[in-house]
C-alpha cells in the first residue's frame, strides 16, 4: 500500500489539513489501515521537498492546509493507470518459517503448520464478520471497505489453502530425507566470485 500515492490522490481533489487527510484516507480504507497524523505529516513534508505539494498558510482555526501541484496530479495519474508490481524479494514470514522448520531435526512441522493454520482460520473468521459491519450496502464508503476487506478474505484464505497444500507435501516426505544438519563445508568470506555464481546456476 503506498501512503505517498494515496493522500497524493486524495489531495488532487481538493486541498486538505493532516486530520482532514486521515479522515478522508480511512473513510476510502474503512479504516483497515489506520494512519498516525506524525506518519501523515512525515509524509506531506517529503512530497513538498520532491515538489508534489504546497504548504498554506494556517487559517483561522490554525488548520494548514496542503496543496497538490501539477507535479503531484501528474504522479497520482501514473499511479492510477500503473499496475501494482509485487516483486519476488518480498519475504514471506510465514513461508520462510515452514521452510526453515521443514528442514530442522526434531521439529515436528505438521504442529507448526496446526498452530498456524488455527491461527489463519481464526483471522479468516474475523475478517468474515467484519465485512458485514452494518453500513449502508450501497453507500459509497461502504463499497471501498468491502473492497478492502474482501482482499483481505481472499488473501487469508489462500493462506489457508497454501498450508494445506504445504501439509500434504510434506506428508509425503519421509522426516530423514528433509533433515539439514550443519554443513560440514565452511562457506567463504566475503561476495561470492563471478565462477561461484556461474558454478551454482550451471
């Protein structure tokens, strides 16, 4: 999620003060992000250094209102008609401790996969109940935090189902055969040579 892009975009209706802005942000999110006003006004101060927005003056009630240039509508239309990219360099925390445990002597997986899939369950549940909060279904704030929350649904429940898929390939492994002792080989000091990488992706 990019904070930068999103209040980019909702400046480019109109200008807005910092709790104006996190007002504005959660009623598109139903809150499912919710935003500090220090992490909003950090923001807003790198987007006026890189020329995205103005500061105003401070008006009677001592509210400064921020302002977006044609730099920052043109960046918030970029973002709109750019696909989001998710790269591969993500690590997964979940993913990474299965496999590490997977490859440990003496762990016993399939209750590190019970635990955590009762956890899942458990989140999906709640996630469930809180897409029907009672708002009005057909306003339009309402519509953006189902959005939201149906993401959130789809994700939970493909973890779900990733776990599953993992427990049964495991299952199908017998425990000495994934077993990693320490290697007995000590690794180099230092960056790998370019024959080290070729050798390895040969």
């Amino acid at each position: 999620m990019s904070v930068r892009q999103s209040l980019l975009a909702i400046l480019d209706q109109g200008p807005c003060y910092g709790y104006q802005l996190r007002h504005e942000f959660d009623r598109r999110t139903g809150s499912t992000w919710p935003l500090n006003v220090g992490q909003i006004y950090n923001t807003l101060e790198r987007l006026v250094r890189d020329g995205r927005v103005e500061r105003g003056e401070p008006d009677d009630q001592g509210h400064v209102y921020w302002q977006i240039t044609d730099a920052g509508s043109a960046e918030v239309a970029e973002w709109l008609s750019s696909p989001v990219v998710r790269t591969q360099a993500t690590r997964d925390e979940l993913a990474i401790k299965l496999a590490v445990a997977a490859t440990l002597p003496g762990v016993d997986v399939a209750a590190v996969i019970q635990a955590q899939r009762r956890a899942s369950l458990a989140h999906l549940q709640s996630l469930q109940q809180a897409k029907y909060a009672g708002g009005d279904p057909e306003g339009s704030a309402e519509l953006a935090r189902s959005l939201v929350v149906d993401s959130m649904i789809f994700t939970a429940e493909a973890e779900v189902r990733w776990l599953d898929h993992t427990e049964q390939r495991l299952a199908s492994h017998p425990r000495h055969a994934m077993g990693l002792e320490l290697a007995t080989e000590r690794p180099k000091r230092g960056r790998p040579t370019n024959q080290e990488v070729a050798t390895v992706i040969a």
